[in-house]
C-alpha cells in the first residue's frame, strides 16, 4: 500500500491526487458538490446550493466545476439521469417513461430527445440492443 501512495504520489498527477485528498482544496470541495449531485441527481438542482456545499460563489463554482468536468453542472446532472434511466431499462422491466420519471424527467418526450441525443438512438432501440448484446445474440 506504501508504495502504490508513492507512485501516486510522485507520479505524473501527483499534485492533483494531492488536491483531492487535501480537505480544504478547491478540488476537493468541488468532489463533494459533485457527491452531492450524484446522491440526489433525480431532483431540480440549484447552483446556489451547490456553490454552496463547495464554500464558492455560483459564478466561481460553475466555472470551476466546468474547468474540472468538461461538462456544465446542469450537463453532468442530464448525464447522470440519462445513464441512470439506461441502466434501469437495461436491468429490468421499466418502460422509457417510468425510468424518465424515475430519474427526475418531468416529460417522457424531453427524455427520449435527450437520451437519442447523447446515445445516438432511441431508449426503446438502444435497451432492445443492450439486453441483445447481454445475451450474446446479434442485434
């Protein structure tokens, strides 16, 4: 385990390690924003509140959120929701809309847009693949 913390340590992200790890860096209050959206990504979202959890202005929080993700905290949480609602399709007997719902979609039509958006097809023809390539049968 000592050496595994070396390497990380002195290797090439060695200071970024360092910064997720120390308690009052910006990258660590920015991961535990981060936690808080992934543990309740279904609900509307307030920046404030967010900033709020990193000790950040909105405007510094959203763009050092951005510089961190590549992704725009309304992004990230759409992200979430749309892999989440995948996975629950994927995994059992929910239709598109009840996983839309599940997932904090107030309209299914909005979430079929979004998800063919970020999955380049439908929900309906995307889990019929999915539960295909579980199965090991060709699409």
């Amino acid at each position: 385990m000592r050496e595994i913390s070396f390497w990380l340590l002195t290797g090439e992200y060695g200071g970024e390690f360092c910064k997720l790890v120390l308690p009052n860096s910006r990258t660590r209050r920015l991961a535990e924003a981060i936690q808080v959206l992934r543990e309740d990504f279904s609900r509307p979202i307030r920046i404030e509140q967010l900033a709020s959890v990193a000790r950040m202005s909105p405007s510094s929080f959203h763009a050092h959120f951005k510089m961190l993700t590549s992704m725009t905290p309304l992004q990230y949480q759409k992200q979430l929701r749309l892999l989440e609602a995948r996975r629950l399709m994927a995994a059992g007997d929910i239709n598109v809309a009840g996983a839309a719902y599940q997932v904090g979609y107030e309209s299914a039509s909005q979430f079929s847009r979004e998800y063919a958006r970020m999955f380049g097809m439908s929900p309906k023809r995307d889990v019929v693949d999915l539960k295909s390539l579980a199965l090991g049968s060709p699409v």
